[in-house]
C-alpha cells in the first residue's frame, strides 16, 4: 500500500509462490490488477481468493468476498452489503471506508464516497491511499481547489509521485494552466507509467 501497483505484483506473487493457500495475497492481487484495469486478471485473482477465503480471518473475509462481488460476479449490493456488515464490526479499520467510498463513487453516489474518503483519511493519515482517494472525491465534486491541497500534500510526503503528478495534471488541464501541465509532464517523461 506504500508503493505503485505496478511494484506491489511481484511481491504478491511470491507470496502466492511460497504458499498457494494465502487468500489474502491473491485478494491483493486481484485489487492491483483492478486498479490497473486488467479486469481478466483481477476477477482471476479474485475467484482464487473466494475460494481460499476459509483460510483467512473474518475481517480478510470481507476483504475477499467484496473483491469477489466486485470483479466477479458485479453484485454491488452484495459488496455495499458485505462492507456495511464490515464497517458495523470493525469501525477503525480504515480498508473498510476505502473501499465503500470507491464503490459509492463507482455507482455515483459521490457525497457518500467523499463522507467515506475523510473517515480514512482520519483513521489512516499516513497511507497514501487516503490521499489518493480523498483527492478523488474532491475531484468528482468538482472541489478542484481541495483535490489540488490533497494530492500536493500527497506529493509532498512522496506517496506515490506518479499518481501525485498525473492527478494535478488533469487539475491543471481543468483550470486551463498550461504551465502546470507542462511541469507535471515533463516530470514523467522517460518514466514506465509515462504513456498514463
């Protein structure tokens, strides 16, 4: 959760190399190749997951079986379903916020994504997944200027550079700042992710 998801796979998948039974790595792997939007391999990932996932905690069971709903089958009642069941057990876990707040937006629901997104940043204000996300519910209520403070913070705390840049390009494409663009181009030429 401290790097790319491009970097988290191979680790993932020694994981997965060193014991073919660890739910949890596989439900890992399903969420990277999501985010990068490979869905065959994350729905995958997931399947595995889900039926491994007697081999995990309750609170990795929840983890899996949202996946599962989500990149499987597409039941997102069953995933807002089996998170709110999550969220009523396990109040601190910050997870269980991130991945309501992606799905409420998923289905535009992006007020409640956003309530989400801050109850994460909250819980868990040293993960940069609270700043990406939390940016991104400013971003889809057009709060240009808090998604612009969030992900420079991101950026400043070197969570992610990548996606720090390549969020404050779309800022600046938005707001029509051509200096800005260019800035954060020029940051990631010659870069992997580049072509993003």
């Amino acid at each position: 959760r401290k790097g790319s998801d491009l970097e988290g796979i191979p680790f993932l998948k020694s994981a997965v190399a060193l014991d073919p039974n660890f739910a949890m790595a596989y439900s890992s792997l399903a969420s990277r190749y999501a985010n990068l939007g490979e869905g065959d391999m994350a729905a995958e990932y997931a399947r595995k997951a889900f039926e491994l996932r007697d081999r995990a905690s309750e609170r990795e069971r929840f983890v899996i079986s949202a996946r599962y709903y989500n990149s499987v089958t597409g039941e997102v009642d069953k995933e807002i379903e089996t998170c709110l069941l999550w969220k009523q057990l396990y109040p601190r876990d910050s997870w269980v916020h991130t991945w309501l707040g992606v799905t409420y937006g998923d289905i535009g629901q992006y007020e409640k994504a956003l309530e989400e997104y801050l109850e994460e940043m909250r819980l868990a204000p040293d993960d940069a997944y609270s700043y990406f996300n939390l940016g991104w519910g400013y971003l889809c209520l057009n709060r240009f200027a808090e998604a612009k403070t969030i992900h420079e913070r991101a950026l400043a705390r070197n969570f992610d550079p990548f996606s720090a840049h390549k969020r404050l390009y779309l800022i600046a494409f938005v707001e029509g700042d051509r200096q800005a663009m260019r800035r954060h181009a020029e940051w990631a030429a010659g870069r992997p992710e580049e072509y993003e």
